[in-house]
C-alpha cells in the first residue's frame, strides 16, 4: 500500500531509473475484501488458567492456522493476539568474560546443536535404509545442555553456565480480547484474489469443524466475523425489497385499472425486464449486488406498459359504438390494439426515453462515487430497454390475446374512484385559481426554505446495510502501550455486555496482527460487537 512518503521517493527518484525504464507507479489502494473470516481461539469457562496468551497462541500458529492454508481459495492466514512464544537466552557478559568466549561462540554451539544431518544409506535385501541424525532441540533443558567447548581444565562449557534459559515471547504490535474475559489468539482468514468469497467460506466452515475435534480439551474456536453473514443479508435486503416491490406494484395496478387480467399482464412485464437486465448485466460484467440490484423501481419499468394497456381498455370501454354485453371479434381486438397502441406509443417511448437521460449523468462520475453508482444506473438502463421492448412488442400482443372481449360500458370500482378524485381535485384547483398572488408567494417561499435544507446536508451518501453487528473505533492516548489499551477496551466491553442484552459478545481487536492489512498504532482498538440475531426475539436498539 502506497504512502506521501513513497510518492515523494519515486518522485524525486525518477530521473535515475535505469535505461528502458518507462515510468513507476504506485499499486492501487489496498482494501479488506479479501478478509472473509475471522475467529478467536480461546479457553473454555473454567480452563482459564490451564490456557494462557502464549498458549493459545502456539495452538492456533501450529495447530490451526496450518490446516486451514490448505484450504481451497485461502491466501492466508494472519495470526492476531496472544504471545508467540520463544525461547530466550539471556547471557551474562561477565561469565563470558570468565571463560574467555564470545556472544558469537554461543551462536555457534546453538547452530551446529540445532540441525538435522543427512547421511547415505544401507543396503538391506530389496531395500535401502536411509541415515539421518536428528539434533534438534525440543526442551529448555535440551537448550541448557548445549555444549560450548572444553575449559582449560578439560571441563566441558555448556550453555547453562554462561547463559539463563527461559521461555518468552516477541515483540508484540497487537493483541486480541475477547469480552471482559483477557486475552485470547485469533486470526483473520483471507481469500485469494477473484475467489468466491461463499465457496472459500463455505469450504473454511467445513475444515473448522475438523480442527475443532482435534483442539485440546477446554480450547474452543470460534468464529465473530463471517462475510456470509454480509452476503446473506444483502441478499435477503434485496429479495425482501423485490419481492414487496413487485406486490406494491400489482396491488396498485389492479386496484386503479379495475382489471385483473390487465394488472397481471402489465406486471409480468416485471420478470421478463429482470431477466433482460440479467442477461446484459452477465453481458457487460455487471456483478448484481444492493446497490445494483436493490435500486430497481419497478414503477419506472411498467410505465410504458400501463400507458398501453390503458390506453386499450379505454378504448374499449367508452367506445359507444360498440353495444354493452357485445363480444369483440378476433380481427375487431386486433384492430383496437392496433389504433390504441399505435395512438399511445410515442407517448410510451418518449416518457421511457425521459428516464434514461435522467440517468446517464451519472455514468460519468468518477472515483468511490463512480464505483458505486455505476452498476446501479446500468442495471436500471438495462431493465428500462427490456422493459421498452417489451412495450413495443410483447404488451399490445399479449393484450389482444389476454383482455377480455366482452364490451361492458358499467363503472368499476376504479372508474368510481378515479371520478371521485378528478371531482375533488376540480373542486380544489377552482378555488386555488383565485388567489394566483398568494400561491406564487407560498410556492417560493417553500422552495427557499427546501434550498436552506439543502444547503444544510451533507455531500456525501453512502446507502445503509445492516449487518448485525457494530464496529467500534476506540483510542486512548497517542504512544500509550499495549496494556493500557487492553486495560481501558475491557472496562468498555464490560460495560457494553452488562447493560445491553442484544450483545452476544465483544471481540476486541488492538493494534496489528502479524500480516498488518490494517495497521493500527498499539493505542487504537476494534471493537467488533457481536449482536444476537432478531429472528430469536431480541431487539437491537444500540446507537
């Protein structure tokens, strides 16, 4: 990820590039796509002292993290908490100084007391067998017993007698919490690039419950951030908001064109404009998404439509030429189709046609923006060409075939009730008519008032998921340690499980893991909250 600082170096730098050597450019911003799962390791109630930081830490780096790299789509796996445990060799300079050796003597001994040695082979019969000796150590005490050389005296030096062994941990830039409860190890799971992200998970679920079996008794792991949980919620966002679209829709179509075979044929329009939208979007690269997909209006895609059909029962209906209770002849709905559609059509074109311009400014946004909307704006452009083919071809046809041929000049429901508005707004517009002055007045001292507001609002809009679950910042003072970090981010988790029942739990990621795909300074803090699911019963009413 490209810094000001290296922009500054390949700036200054450029001339000196060698020869044939065009230009250099910094990589694209880094983001965390790829971070798809993420886990803690931690210690059952009641086996919190058997467990420690740098316990847990060696079972997720040896036990775990190794088993899911041979995941299928996995890139990585970036340990996060614990300590990693060392061993340490704390030397005494004076005891060197006794014995007349050097710190580069001791590095020596434990290199050539560290290795594996391979040796030729026997034959035996049909075989061979291999020689190999093993020196590696395993113990602390196996690091004590490491030979040095012989004293003056013949006395072998090993290095417990200049050296203190003990076990220790690395310098640690980060640390993983989990509720009030300490510390814990954890990971974060990371996806290769143009994986799918449901398969790769779905195989890492797979493979954790075979890690889980073979875990220690008392060590538990457990997941708190999974990108199905996104995935399934955006999805069910834009099922939920197609599927109450659509209803909307055919509701208020039958309801105001008094028809049901005319409200089912214009909203079948519906389905096939989708599937339109769907092939060019698979055409064109548009990956269908909540942004994409969720901003559909379904009442811009019938438009065309309703105007049509409309158009038709009209034209049957109040046509006095035709006797009530008389059935159309095939030839005589062709024709009515014919006069109604081709009267309405440039009527239908030209309001499809108003629509699309209304968009295509924001083809030519730039930057986050662009990426956002863009999909967006082609998804609908292209639900509005199917849905203007459609018009042209599919509506008047299915029309002749599907509406009924039977005359009947009797009032529906909807003729009624578009009378009773008509009259009302009459009424309205009447007396509105005599007072042009103060209307004037009203009307711009609204849209005076709408431009305060306006100019009142913020620049920026980012539409809202709800995920589940927050994600909260926290910072104590700038070049504060690791400690006070742990110490002031568990009095806030305790406070947050103890006073709100929705938190199922609190994962407090501090710093940076051992991959820093987001590096964080020791003194800011993650704080994932975990709420428990609302299809249980339980309210999530934190802000």
């Amino acid at each position: 990820m490209g810094s000001s600082a290296s922009g500054r170096t390949l700036a200054t730098s450029k001339d000196e590039l060698p020869k044939g050597v065009a230009n250099v450019s910094l990589g694209p911003v880094t983001t965390g796509l790829g971070e798809i799962y993420q886990y803690t390791v931690r210690a059952k109630e009641g086996y919190e002292n058997k467990y420690d930081a740098m316990e847990l830490r060696t079972i997720q780096d040896w036990m775990v993290r190794r088993q899911l790299l041979g995941v299928k789509g996995v890139a990585d796996v970036s340990s996060f908490g614990g300590k990693l445990k060392q061993y340490e060799i704390a030397v005494e300079p004076s005891k060197l100084k006794a014995y007349n050796i050097t710190i580069n003597d001791v590095f020596a001994a434990l290199e050539n007391n560290n290795q594996n040695t391979g040796g030729a082979y026997i034959e035996k019969g049909p075989t061979v067998l291999y020689i190999r000796s093993e020196g590696l150590v395993g113990s602390i005490e196996d690091i004590k017993s490491v030979f040095i050389k012989n004293t003056s005296n013949g006395t072998p030096l090993l290095i417990r007698d200049v050296a203190e062994v003990r076990l220790g941990s690395a310098t640690r830039y980060g640390a993983m919490c989990y509720n009030d409860k300490g510390e814990v190890a954890g990971a974060v799971v990371m996806m290769l690039k143009g994986a799918n992200s449901s398969d790769v998970i779905k195989n890492v679920k797979e493979r954790i419950l075979q890690i889980q079996k073979t875990l220690p008794e008392g060590v538990v792991l457990e997941p708190f951030l999974d990108r199905t949980k996104m995935v399934d919620n955006a999805i069910g966002t834009v099922e939920t908001n197609l599927i109450e679209g659509a209803l909307i829709v055919l509701f208020v179509l039958i309801l105001f064109l008094g028809n049901f075979r005319a409200g089912f044929l214009v909203a079948s329009v519906i389905p096939l404009a989708m599937l339109f939208a769907i092939i060019l979007m698979n055409l064109f690269g548009v990956s269908g998404n909540l942004m994409s997909l969720g901003a559909l209006d379904f009442g811009l895609i019938i438009d065309g439509a309703v105007i049509i059909v409309e158009a038709l029962l009209h034209s049957i209906q109040h046509n006095k030429s035709f006797v009530d209770g008389t059935v159309l002849k095939t030839t005589e709905m062709y024709a009515e189709v014919k006069k109604s559609a081709g009267k309405m059509m440039n009527s239908a074109v030209f309001g499809q046609i108003i629509i699309l311009v209304v968009y295509l400014p924001i083809f030519f946004l730039e930057g986050i923006e662009g990426k956002m909307f863009k999909p967006m704006v082609q998804t609908v452009v292209f639900a509005l060409l199917g849905a203007f083919i459609l018009s042209l071809t599919y509506v008047p046809m299915m029309s002749a075939l599907l509406i009924s041929k039977k005359i009947s000049h009797k009032k529906t429901f909807s003729d009624k009730m578009i009378e009773f508005v008509e009259r009302h707004f009459q009424n309205a517009l009447s007396k509105v008519l005599n007072f042009p002055k103060t209307i004037i007045v009203v009307v711009l001292s609204l849209f005076t008032v709408s431009l305060f507001v306006l100019s009142q609002l913020g620049g920026e809009f980012i539409p809202a998921l709800e995920e589940g679950d927050f994600a909260v910042e926290t910072r104590v003072l700038m070049g504060s340690n690791l400690n006070t970090s742990i110490e002031s981010t568990q009095r806030a988790a305790k406070i947050l499980k103890e006073q709100f029942p929705e938190v199922e739990k609190v994962v407090t990621k501090i710093g940076s893991g051992e991959v820093p795909t987001d590096p964080m300074p020791m003194e800011a803090a993650d704080m994932m909250v975990i709420l428990k699911d609302k299809k249980n019963g339980h309210r999530q009413n934190i802000s």
